[in-house]
C-alpha cells in the first residue's frame, strides 16, 4: 500500500512542473477572440486533420514509391496515349470499350440516330 501512495505522489510531483507552463499557455491563449462557433469549427477541423494524417502518411510513401515507375509509364505510353486521342475526335461519339472473347478490345462510333439530341418529352422545357 505504502508502494501505491509513494508511486502515486513521485507522479504527481513530477507532472507538476509539466502543468504549469499548459496553465500558462492556456492564459495567452491565441483563440481568446474566437466566436463559441468558430473554436468549435477549428477544433473539428484539427480533429479530422488528425485523423487522416496516418492515411495521408500512407498516401506519401505511395506516391514516394510509385513516382518512377508512374513517370516511365508516362514517358513511354505518353506519344502513344497522344496519338491515339488524336484520331478520337469526340469521346461521346463511342460506345464504352468492348472486349471480345478473343481478347481484342474495340470502340464502337455511335450512328448519327444515336448522336442526335433526343427530343423534349411532354412537359420538359430544355434550357
């Protein structure tokens, strides 16, 4: 029992200097001027800040990680990429990409029924 209480004040004589200077801290305290809302909004912010800082951890060693394969994937695919945008004149004038059993993949261009506008239904005011 005497071990406990011993223990006990050893801690709290030792966290004592430890909370004068937060006390202090608290006494010049930046947000004093800060509207109940406003502090609140601040402290949900830093929460969420937080939060996701392991995430955004993980995020950085990710892009770290991937940043040279990504770039040599630009380099190389890039001119290729171009050039084939070059020949797509509008994205909207294909279906999705199919894939055939073969493994082939091909872009469908709509028919001009398909392209067209459709007309306004009953009731329907186009802007």
């Amino acid at each position: 029992m005497k071990r406990i209480v011993l223990t006990s004040l050893v801690a709290l004589v030792l966290a004592a200097p430890v909370m004068s200077p937060a006390t202090a801290q608290d006494a010049a305290d930046p947000d004093e001027g800060l509207s109940l809302m406003e502090r609140g909004a601040q402290m949900f912010m830093e929460g969420i800040l937080r939060e996701m800082e392991p995430t955004m951890q993980d995020l950085r060693d990710l892009a770290q990680e991937m940043g040279p394969d990504l770039r040599r994937f630009v380099q190389e695919m890039g001119p290729a990429f171009g050039e084939l945008l070059g020949k797509i004149d509008d994205l909207s004038a294909y279906h999705p990409p199919e894939m055939l059993p073969n493994g082939d993949i091909i872009l469908r261009r709509k028919t001009p029924e398909e392209l067209a506008p459709a007309p306004p239904q009953d009731g329907e005011i186009e802007i």
